[in-house]
C-alpha cells in the first residue's frame, strides 16, 4: 500500500524566500508529525496534528515556521524568510493514534538555502 | 529539554559478528522504538517496546525496554552486509506524543 509521501523531493532556495512543504500521510492516519534533521544528526520535533489541529507545536524554532493540516490529510509546512541555518532534511511521519502510536515516515524534503 | 544519549556514535564490523547499541535518557519513557534509516530515506520502524523489562525479537533483531524505563538496547545477531544504515533510537512519552530521538549509531558491515 501507499506510505508517507513527501514534495519536493529536493528545494534549493535563497536566503529570504518562503518555502512550502508537502506530506501526503498514510490514508486513514489520524495523527502527524513533522521533524527536522540536519546533517549527521537525529531527528528533531517540530509539530504533531491530531485531525486538522495542533495540540503541540513546541518544536518549531520560530514564528517563520509555520504549518497547517487540511481535515485528517495534507499537511503543509511554510517557512517564510529562509535562513542557511535552516537547511535540513525535513521528514513527516503519520500514525495510527490506536495503533500504539508507531510512526511511520516519508523520505524527506532535503532543504538547502542558499 | 528530553535528552537521549545514544552510543556507540558508530561501530565497525565484520559480517558474521554481533552488534549491541543502547540509549539512556535522563526522564522516562513510555515507549521506546529502534529506526532505521538509510540515505536519502525517511526512517523505518524496526522493533516497538510497550512494558518495562519487554523483550521484543523482531528476526535477527532484538531489543529490550529497561526496567526504570530510562533506558533500551538493541542487538543485532549475525550482521550481514545490508545491515549498513543508522539506527536511531526513539522515546515517546505518552500515546500520540512526540518522538524524542536519539543522535544515532552509524553501522558498517564488512564483507
């Protein structure tokens, strides 16, 4: 069956400009998880939807980072006046919340800034 | 914040041997979850540990949720060359929650 899908695949942007990130989670998946990893490094939390809300969004590091969820499907992630500092892999997950929560991820948008 | 302190950082085997990396966090852990991860991949779910002191085999893999639930290890039996990747492991606090995850341990296998 389908896994997480993830768009771009690859964006290379200038400093400055707003990018927008796509996941297509896993049909029926209520929850999703959106995650940073820089180069050599684990994954960092950014934000979890449950449905179309955001009970935690603690992780993002600042208010240009901003995501919304449409119902219990796409997810957008939107970083506005992009930083070097903010290249990164960014990986989406979704989950079954009955299912012991075990998140499955998409391949990742590989983020360079220019 | 959580922090997850992951070692070995890498290890270097031959095909054949037996690996062992662990995890211990500095606050407990409701759920720990060992991942793969390839290049240019996202991770992938190897084994899940629900109850303190679990044990869970998963093929050549094996992983055990320690008993003050601040810790896990996993083992890997017989490495074989398609074993390469990074393992990560992962705590989650409460159902639903957020991963928190450790930095990873870079295996290569030798033929």
């Amino acid at each position: 069956g389908a896994g997480v899908s993830q768009s771009p695949s690859n964006k290379v942007t200038e400093k400055g400009k707003d990018v927008e990130l796509r996941c297509d989670p896993i049909s029926g998946h209520t929850a999703l998880y959106w995650y940073r990893q820089r180069l050599g490094q684990g994954l960092e939390f950014l934000i979890y939807f449950q449905g179309n809300s955001a009970p935690d969004k603690s992780g993002l590091p600042s208010d240009r980072f901003s995501a919304e969820r449409t119902g219990e499907s796409v997810s957008t992630l939107t970083i506005q006046r992009t930083q070097q500092e903010d290249s990164a892999v960014y990986l989406c997950a979704s989950s079954w919340v009955a299912n012991y929560n075990e998140q499955f991820f998409g391949p990742g948008t590989r983020l360079t800034v220019l | 914040g959580q922090q997850l302190n992951q070692s070995p950082q890498s290890m270097f085997i031959q095909e054949g041997e037996d690996v062992s990396m662990n995890c211990t966090s500095s606050s407990i852990f409701n759920t720990w979850l060992w991942y793969k991860q390839e290049p240019g991949e996202g991770p992938v779910l190897l084994i899940a540990l629900y109850k303190a002191g679990e044990l869970t085999s998963n093929g050549r893999l094996t992983a055990q949720f320690g008993i003050t639930r601040k810790d896990s290890f996993l083992n890997i039996s017989a490495s074989i060359p398609s074993d390469v990747g990074i393992y990560f492991c992962a705590g989650q606090e409460t159902s639903g929650s957020r991963l928190t995850f450790g930095e990873g341990t870079q295996l290569t296998v030798n033929p």
